[in-house]
C-alpha cells in the first residue's frame, strides 16, 4: 500500500537552532497517528509543517503522491486539501452549529450543503444542536463541531493539535474514543499531536515520541511501551524504575531481584553492567513468594493501587496491584517478577 503522508528527512530552523532534525515517518491510508513529546518538542511545529505553516530547511513532505513541502518551496495551505482541528475550536461565535459546518461546504449547490450538514450532525451526535451557538454548547460539544467542520469536505487526512486539552480527563478520554470511530467509519486518516500518553495510545494505530529535536521512535503503542528503541523512549513512556545489573552472559544478567534471561542478547557494556527498566505490571504482587518487599507509599487508581516498594538493598519498584489487596505503609508483603519484555540499556 502507497503512504498517504510521508515526511522525508525533515527538518526545520529557527536562525541556527533544529527544532526538528531528519523526521521520518509515514501514514496510511485511515491510520491514525500519535505525536508525543515534552513541551517545546517541536510536536505542534511539524504538524504546523505538514498544514502549510512553517517552512521546511530540508527534507519533503509528500502527501498523496506529491511533494507539498520541501526545502525548495511548498504548496500553499489551502490548497493541501488536509484537515486541521485546533486545541481552541476555532468556531465562529456569531455562527450556530449548522451554519459553522456549512461554512466550509460553499461550493455545493444549497440543497446537497443541508444534506451534508445533517449527515454531520448525526455523525457526531449533535443533531438537537443545529440552531445553538458556540458559547451555548460544553466544551466537548464544541469540539465534536470543530471535528465536523474538519471533516466537511472529508479530507483524507486530518491533523489533530492538542484537540481535547481543555476538556477534564473523563471527557477527554470518552471523546478520543468517539473521534476515534468517526475517523475509523470514514478510513480518514489522523496526525495527533498530545500530551496525555493514554489518549495517543487510545487514539491511535502508531505513536512517535519527539525528543532532543529527533523522532525517537514511530511504533505501534504495545511496542513503545513494551519495546521502546532507547532510554529517552523507556523513560518517557509509561511508569518504570531502573535498576543495576551484572551481565552474566550475553543472555543473562543479575539483579536485586534476582537471575534472568531471554532469548537475544543484551546490549554490550564494557563495564559488564546494565540498567535494567522494571515496569509496575512486571511486579507482581504474591504472597507466597519468599522474596519480600517494603510497602514505602501507595496511590490509589480505583480498580489498582500503585505501591513503590522498598527491597533489601534498598532500591524500590513500582507494582500495580488490584486495589482489593489494601496494604498498610511499613507492611512487608510478597513479590515475585514477570518479565514478559526484559529491557536493558547500557
């Protein structure tokens, strides 16, 4: 299958400064993909890119089948024929709901643009709300808007900045959802630039993490979490600790919480040490086993608590336990670990 959207060794400068170096990724077709990234990451800036807004030092950016970007000139915005969802809803206020959607949709004839309004408001469940204004609508009904004013003249690729930012995290979590299957009904592709870890891995088939002006990593999810490519990746993703190990084989090391293997070779360290990442859901909570551990804090999540436990050498681990077993601070309790996905740095 051809790429919708292929980015090429992208780069972009402000002055002398790369706030982005050598991007490479792709989408297909309906892919939705997630950007992750600390602030000031360059995370809205490529997608500002890949919009039309910002001028590219190198690279190209190709979008079904033909370069709109590259270091030479680019196709100017409006006439990419993508999609962009704002964190701030960008509706007309003076506007109602039907007339915000139908703004983008001027070029058909008046019967087919009622059509096509209907069709969207249905789509995003907002049919009561055709005649109300911005301002009367909650935040998540303004987004689900904005989406459908996106969505008018069904671009196939859709670029998402930070859309649910503003929401509290129940919405934003039941919206990506919703915004998930629309895009899934219609094969629309997405870029989403985030924050939240869980909306990206919610949201979307593949999530790349920005780091130190570079794309760390473009993976599925699973594999980010469970597989990340380097350090920067393992830290960022995910909750985890590292602890020390001696190497006692290419496939074997030693650590606090005991001897382990797996089946390809760990990364070579002169020193015959490495770092191992220690996940909470590789902690499992046992109380046959021998080894014990230290309950030092504890979050409670619902359905989990979230212990950090203390071992006999001192270092501590996390360990997501179902929150029936209610452990008091200073209590010992038993672990035993389940490394599925045993990740080591030098």
């Amino acid at each position: 299958m051809n790429s919708l959207l292929t980015l090429k060794e992208v780069t972009l400068r402000y002055g002398s400064h790369a706030v982005l170096e050598d991007i490479v990724l792709s989408l297909e077709p309906g892919e939705i993909g997630g950007l992750l990234g600390g602030s000031g990451s360059g995370k809205s800036t490529l997608l500002r890119a890949i919009a039309g807004f910002e001028s590219l030092a190198k690279g190209e950016i190709i979008f079904s089948g033909r370069v709109i970007a590259s270091a030479a000139g680019s196709v100017p915005a409006h006439q990419r024929g993508i999609g962009m969802v704002f964190q701030d809803h960008a509706l007309f206020p003076h506007l109602n709901v039907a007339d915000n959607i139908a703004f983008g949709l001027r070029m058909l004839g008046k019967k087919q643009r009622l059509y096509r309004v209907n069709e969207l408001l249905e789509m995003i469940g907002l049919a009561e709300c055709s005649q109300r204004f911005p301002h009367e609508l909650s935040g998540g009904q303004q987004q689900r808007v904005a989406l459908a004013l996106a969505l008018a003249q069904w671009p196939a690729l859709i670029l998402l900045d930070e859309p649910f930012a503003s929401l509290d995290t129940e919405l934003r979590q039941r919206l990506a959802m919703d915004v998930r299957a629309l895009l899934k009904l219609h094969n629309t592709a997405a870029l989403l630039v985030t924050h939240d870890q869980r909306e990206a891995f919610a949201m979307a088939d593949r999530v790349g993490l920005l780091a130190d002006s570079r794309l760390q990593q473009w993976a599925t999810p699973y594999a980010l979490y469970h597989e990340p490519a380097n350090r920067a990746v393992a830290e960022f993703v995910g909750e985890g600790v590292f602890l020390p190990a001696a190497l006692l084989s290419e496939r074997c090391l030693h650590m606090s919480l005991g001897e382990f293997c797996r089946l390809h070779d760990f990364p070579t360290a002169n020193s015959g040490r490495v770092d191992v990442l220690v996940r909470p859901d590789d902690v499992v909570h046992d109380d046959d086993s021998a080894v014990r551990a230290l309950v030092v804090s504890k979050q409670f999540r619902g359905a989990d608590f979230l212990y950090t436990l203390q071992l006999d050498d001192g270092s501590q681990v996390l360990s997501l336990v179902p929150s029936h077993h209610d452990h008091s601070i200073g209590e010992l309790i038993g672990i035993r670990v389940e490394f599925d996905h045993l990740i080591a740095f030098a």
